[in-house]
C-alpha cells in the first residue's frame, strides 16, 4: 500500500533492453519518464 491506501493505484510499464544498438532511446525515456511522473505525483 502507498501513502493514501485510499487512492486508485498508479501503474505505469517501460523496458530496459539489452540488445546492443536497439536505439538510441529505446526504452530508456519511458524507464525514466515513469519515474519522474510518480515524484510529481508526490
């Protein structure tokens, strides 16, 4: 449980590869976008 159990939960899904040359950005932006949405939530 969070810090308001009373609140809806918040889900969110990126990945992390681990092929070599799969993309400048690939995955990486939605890893770190997730994260930052969720410290401005708190």
């Amino acid at each position: 449980e969070g810090s308001h159990p009373e609140l809806a939960p918040v889900a969110t899904g990126s990945h992390i590869d681990a092929i070599p040359y799969s993309g400048k950005y690939d995955g990486v932006v939605g890893v770190l976008g997730a994260l930052e949405a969720i410290n401005a939530l708190k």
